[in-house]
C-alpha cells in the first residue's frame, strides 16, 4: 500500500482541518493513506445471525431485555 509520511507545520492544515489547541503551533506528522486499498485488503466477513440456535433466526425474547434481579445486581457490585 502507498502512503505519503511528512513532517509540516500545524498552521499549514488550519484550512483543512480544524486542529485541537494542544496541535496548533506545533510541528505534526501527516500520514494520507488510500482509502479503496485499506478496504479492499479487509477479509470479507460472513454475516452471521442474531439468535440461539446455529443457522437458524430465532428472534430474542421479551425477557431477554428485562433488567436483572437486584440479588444478581449486588451480587456483581451493581
């Protein structure tokens, strides 16, 4: 992947970016990497579904949203 590395002055980017005050006025180091090579290099992931049971869509139950008991709760600090 190509990438350009360089070592400028802060007020140069002041146009392009709006810079915190801990880099403004100060030397910084700019990387610009390519977009389409970093995305084109991920792995392509398999969606996988929400649910319980292995290559099935099972919605989630209504108690699987209630709140926890208060003995759970104290039992992990809570």
């Amino acid at each position: 992947m190509e990438y350009i590395r360089q070592t400028i002055a802060s007020n140069k980017l002041s146009g392009i970016f709006e810079l915190p005050p801990t880099l403004r006025n100060k030397k910084v180091e700019v990387i610009i990497l390519s977009v389409e090579d970093s995305l084109s290099e991920r792995p392509k992931q398999k969606k996988r579904p929400l649910g319980f049971l292995k290559d099935k869509l099972t919605p989630l139950p209504d108690s699987f949203f209630d709140p926890l008991p208060e003995e759970d709760l104290q039992a992990w600090g809570l």
